[in-house]
C-alpha cells in the first residue's frame, strides 16, 4: 500500500469522526434550543452545565439529575463508530481499514479528553485557552462552535466559528 493511499485512509478516518460530530452535534444543538424531549436532550436549554460552573456540580444535579456527564458518552459512540470502519472496508477494501479506524478513534479520543480538560481546567493557556473559549461560546449559544478540537475546520467552512468578540456582541445586542 503506497504512502499517498494510507495518507487518504488517515484524513478520510478523521473527516468522518470530525464531520459527522460537528453536524451531530448542530443537530442536537437544533433540538435542545426548541426544547425538545428526546433521550439525549430533555428540554435542557443550557448544554451540560456539570461542566460550566466550577464548584457548583451537586447544585446541578440536584436541579438536573438527568443532565448527562458527556456530551458524546465515548462507550456508546466507539461501538457505533464500528459501523463506519466496515463501510469504509466495504467501499476502499479491507486493509485500508486500519489506518481509517486509527485517525477516526484518535480523534474522537482526542476530542472526547480534549472536552473534559475544557471542562475542568479554569483557564488554560495558549492555543488550548483559545480553543477552551470557543468551547464555552457554544456551550452559551447553542449556535456557534460545534468543532470540538479536530473538526475546527467545519466551523470554518460551514460559518459557525465565533470568538470572544463576537460572544460579546452578542451580548451586548441581547441586552439592548
């Protein structure tokens, strides 16, 4: 297998966990913005407010004992990313499957530690605090910064991404 094959199997693995996240996620998103009870979002305007305040974790789940830990549970979304690994052997043929179920498990790991570090740090430094920033944008709007870490790229391609200065905005014509 040439290098330029195994190279395609690499981005295609992260282009399906990246963007099917970003457009689950919108979608989910839609859904808990109208209110709408399904098993994963029952009615909960705010997205995982465990996470949000600091300190405050038994206050919330007493006032939400329903509001889940993580927004992606990685034990039920790894056994469904299964699925996607056969139909990319079924389509590309089979020894192009590992290198498509690496990138594809790296990033939703990666993803999946990356959104609890965003969670649990106060603040973090350098790149990682700017992409903790966007995090929290889309925990506040339900609109903006579905990327999580690896799929940064469709919140650009797609128009989603906000930073600071347009969450104060925002703000700011909310208030008026």
């Amino acid at each position: 297998m040439s290098l330029l094959s195994v190279c395609t199997d690499l981005f295609c693995g992260w282009a399906v966990w990246s963007l099917s996240h970003n457009l689950g996620h919108r979608w989910w998103h839609i859904e808990m913005r109208q209110g709408k009870e399904t098993p994963y979002a029952h009615g909960e305007r705010q997205h995982h407010r465990v996470y949000d305040s600091h300190g405050a974790t038994e206050w919330q789940h007493v006032e939400d004992p329903k509001e889940l830990f993580i927004s992606f549970p990685l034990f039920a979304i790894a056994p469904i990313g299964l699925l996607f690994v056969a139909a990319y052997g079924w389509l590309r043929g089979w020894a192009h499957c590992p290198a498509f179920a690496l990138a594809m498990y790296a990033s939703m790991v990666a993803d999946h530690q990356l959104h609890i570090l965003f969670h649990k740090a106060p603040r973090l430094p350098g790149p990682l605090g700017w992409l903790q920033k966007m995090h929290l944008i889309h925990h506040n709007t339900h609109r903006h910064n579905f990327f999580f870490v690896t799929g940064l790229i469709w919140d650009v391609l797609l128009g989603t991404a906000r930073t600071d200065a347009v969450r104060e905005q925002a703000a700011a014509a909310t208030a008026k």
